[in-house]
C-alpha cells in the first residue's frame, strides 16, 4: 500500500489540520505554496479560523472523493452535499467567502455567491425591508472591512 | 473573524442577480448605486439565464403589437411578464426585429413622423431602454437594397450595427463600378456611422437575403453570388463584428437553390440551417461544422403530425424548437399559435399566444444602462476617415 502524502496546515487558532496532499492542492493558494516549495514543516494559514477551516476542508474531501463521473447518483450526492453545506447563518457564510477567495477554490466560492445571491433576489417589499436591514451590517462596516481584509492578509 | 464583506466580493454577488434586483439594489445605498451604475460593471455583466421574447399581434384592423417576455428554464413557459414597447419602436411604421444580440434587440422600419427617415431602435426590454439611430446614406431603391445586421462586440461588448447595400437586378451590376456607402457600421460606443474597415468588401455581383443570425460574435447571412445573369451559386456569408472582416462558405449542392426554401437560425449556440417542404410541414436541420471544410451535417427532422403548416422561429436553450402552428383547419389567412415542439413525444404544446410572431431568445443585459432613455442618434455624416 502507498504513503500517500499529507500537508500540514496551521491556522490562526495555532491549530494543526493534517490534510492529505490530494486533498490539500484543491486551493490553488496552496497548491502553488506547495510547487514553489514553501510546504516544508506547515503552511500557515493565519487569516482563517479552525471553525472555517475545517468546513472548508470537509468540502474540498468531499468533492475529491466523489468519483468525478457523469452517473446521476454522484452527481445527485454532491448536490445535496452542497446543498446542506450552504444552510450556515450569514455571519459563516461571509467568513466562508473571505477564506475561500483567499484559498482560490473557484468552485466553492462559485456555490457560496451563488447562494448568497439566491438568498437577495426576487423579494416582496417586506422582504426587501428584512434584507436591507440584515445588508446594513454588510456595508455599514466596509470601510472596517476593508482595513480588517487588508491588515488579515499579512502572513 | 467578523462577518463582513469587502465591496469587490459584494460585486461578485451582485453579478448573480438577475436584472431587475440590480436596478432595485440602486437604491439600497450610495456605494451599490455607483457599482451598478459602473460602466464596467455595465459591460461585464450577464443575465445567467435565457429568455424568450415574442412580439405579436392578432390580425385585427388596428394595428396592436404586444411583447411578452417568458423565461426559458424548467418553470418554461410559466414565468411570463409583458413588456412595454417604447415610444421610439412605436413611432415606426412597421417594426421587425433585425436581430438580437447579448441581451439587445435591433428593430428597423420607416418613421411614422419623418416618412423618409429610416430607423434602427436598440432596445433593452430588460431595463425598457431603447435609443434610436437614423440610417444615414440610404441608396436610390430602385437599383439598390440595404440589409442590416446588428450585434455585440465580443471584446468590448460595444453594440454595432452593419448596413449593407447591394444591387437588386444584374442588369445594373456590370454598370456600376462601386457601390456607394456599401459597408457602413454605427458603434454605440461612438455614436457615429463610418465606413467598415473590412478588408474584403464583398463583390458587387453579390445579392443578400435579409434572414440573419449572429452566434459568438459573428454574423451570418443568406446570399447568392450572381456570375451571369442565369449562373449563380449560393453561399453564407460571415461578418465578423469584432474585426470586420468577410468571409464565405459556398452551400454544398444538397443544400442550395431554393433559398425560399431554407432560413438560418441559432440551435445552442451553433449555426443550423433549416430545410423546409413547399407546405412547410416538415424541417430538416442541418448544422455547420467548425473547421476549415464547413460541411454540413443533417441533426434531425420536425414534423409534427397533424398540422396545415409550421414555421420553425427560435429554439429553446434546450434545443427544443419554438414553432407558429397553422393548426388542422385553419383557413391560410387565420391566425398562428405560438408553441414548443417536443421531437420526443411529437406533442405541440400551445403557449397561448395567438397571431403573428417574432421570437428572439436572449439573456439579461444591463448594456445601454448608462444610455440617455429615447436618445436618438442623429449623426448622418460618416465619421471622418483617417
């Protein structure tokens, strides 16, 4: 049986994840850390919690294992994964969207704007009202944000 | 971590909203205002779903278009709305749809009011924001016949429209050494008109037939290239928008002749063309190879069972067929149902909609947002030549 090869990836908790490499490389961030040789003890990861971290891993796993065929029972798996993935509160979502577009993994970050996008469109004027009460928040803290985004990329 | 959002993450979202939540969003605060309203934002942008769009009218004394607008996915044909047809579409005498392109219609006819002013409309039914651009130019049309094309540049996604003019009879060919204004093209970007800066303009012998369609940017027509006045072979002829350039692929024997007896249309995004039967109960659908042969190879047939007579006008994103039915029965002066044809099951399935059609699918766009609402261009001087 092969070893198969595992990275290990550290986060801003100073926790350790011990992800296989298949597994690993779905983020381009980290599959080009790993060709440019950075990957020799832990990839550190400062800018994401371990809550976030390990639901962005689950994903990656998920998706890896499920055999990427056109048969209807696969493809019905994973949409119902990713169907279930998403039915987080907001406040997770957005923190999803902040480390999957930091981690560059286009196909889930396609599914969480996608939902995001769903969850905003098409509203009665009652809902228009709830929805921009909950966007007040969004980008009444942007320009926090903004500094915040900025000041968490620093590795 | 805190639950917010930097504002290029937000634009991200907002590119899979449909349109009519982004014009809403304008108002929700200053900086989604400015995103939308943002002319990259404009150009980039793309409706993620089709639509179908029909323009009829029943066959009654006063002259009654109407438009409707139904989305094309698996709640098709439900989701419908009706679409107001702007005062600048209304003013000509009697509109058709030259062509549909990124989620924009171009509409020609005479104006109402200036009877000798010739308009082309570009309406977004999406935003309801149509401007209007007289044609400038327009030839003596005892000799002459003009063709327009109209679509969106793939790179700049700037609307353009083509207006070619070409001789009616080949008695008059070997007298005229140039064509005047042959090739003239109106960008939105520019607002102007200007000689097409093609190098091939096509031979004067060629006569264009007004059937066109536009697929990835490149426009195709029907035409016949007279090399006698009893010789003559047919072709389609390509424009592309981008580069304008010509180019022709001549019609395999099967296929030619009896052009009144074939139209060109989109099936998922490939060029087929449609043979019909002279009692037009049957079609076949042929489709055109990429690739340097341009052979053309037979997809499948329509015939519906049990029908007068069928005109094949669009096809769903599915590919099924959108087709006006002259049901058993009805006298050739009665009126059309809309329908979708299920080659599977042979089932017409009637969208109620009665009369005389034109079909165009497209997706949402939010081109001509940052345009004046009824601006007309009005700029009859071909730009200057450098």
């Amino acid at each position: 049986m092969s070893f198969s090869k595992t990275i290990m990836l550290r986060n801003y908790d100073g926790e350790t994840f011990v992800v296989d490499e298949v597994v690993a490389v779905e983020p381009q961030t980290i599959e080009h850390m790993i060709e440019d040789g950075c990957a020799n003890t832990s990839i550190p990861l400062p800018n994401i919690t371990s809550k976030i971290l390990s639901k962005v891993i689950e994903h990656c796993k998920k998706h890896v294992e499920t055999p990427n065929s056109n048969e209807k029972d696969a493809k019905a798996d994973l949409k119902s994964f990713d169907f279930d993935f998403v039915k987080a509160d907001q406040g997770t979502l957005f923190d999803l969207i902040l480390a999957v577009n930091y981690l560059n993994i286009k196909g889930l970050l396609d599914l969480i704007y996608q939902t995001i996008a769903d969850m905003i469109k098409g509203k009665t004027p009652e809902e228009e009202e709830e929805m921009r009460r909950v966007n007040a928040w969004v980008f009444s803290c942007f320009v926090g944000v903004t500094c915040l985004y900025f000041k968490s990329k620093k590795i | 971590m805190s639950d917010n959002l930097p504002f290029e993450l937000q634009a991200e979202i907002m590119k899979r909203l449909p349109v009519r939540s982004l014009i809403q969003f304008r108002s929700v605060s200053k900086s989604w205002k400015s995103l939308i309203s943002s002319s990259r934002f404009i150009v980039d942008y793309s409706g993620q779903q089709q639509h179908l769009f029909v323009m009829h009218e029943d066959d009654s004394d006063d002259f009654n278009q109407q438009c409707v607008s139904i989305v094309d996915d698996h709640t098709f044909p439900h989701q419908r709305v009706s679409v107001t047809i702007p005062p600048l579409v209304k003013n000509l005498k009697d509109p058709s749809i030259v062509g549909g392109s990124h989620g924009l219609l171009c509409l020609y006819d005479f104006d109402l009011d200036a009877k000798e002013l010739e308009m082309a409309v570009l309406w977004n039914p999406s935003i309801r924001k149509a401007v209007a651009v007289v044609l400038p130019n327009m030839p003596d049309n005892k000799i002459y016949r003009t063709v327009l094309g109209f679509g969106v540049c793939c790179q700049t996604n700037d609307p353009k429209i083509v207006k070619i003019n070409h001789i009616k009879q080949w008695k008059d060919v070997g007298s005229i050494n140039c064509i005047p204004s042959q090739v003239e093209v109106f960008t939105l970007s520019t607002g102007a008109w200007r000689s097409s800066y093609s190098s091939n303009l096509p031979r004067k012998s060629i006569i264009w037939f007004r059937d066109q369609v536009v697929i990835d940017g490149i426009h195709y027509w029907l035409a016949t290239d007279r090399t006698s006045e009893v010789s003559l072979y047919d072709l389609i002829i390509s424009f592309d928008i981008t580069n304008e350039e010509f180019k022709e692929v001549i019609l395999p024997d099967g296929l030619s002749r009896n052009f009144d007896q074939h139209v060109m249309s989109n099936l998922k995004n490939s060029l087929v063309m449609l043979e019909f039967n002279r009692r037009r109960t049957l079609y076949n659908v042929w489709m055109m190879e990429d690739g340097v042969s341009k052979s053309f190879t037979k997809l499948f047939t329509i015939c519906p069972p049990d029908v007068e007579q069928i005109y094949v006008l669009e096809f769903r994103k599915s590919g099924e067929p959108v087709i006006q039915v002259r049901h058993l029965g009805v006298p050739p002066d009665g009126l059309l149902s809309l329908a979708v044809y299920e080659p599977d099951s042979k089932d017409i399935n009637d969208l109620g909609i009665d009369g005389f059609h034109e079909v165009k699918a497209y997706t949402e766009t939010l081109l001509l947002l940052d345009k004046p609402n009824f601006f007309i261009y009005e700029n009859t001087t071909p730009a200057f030549e450098a």
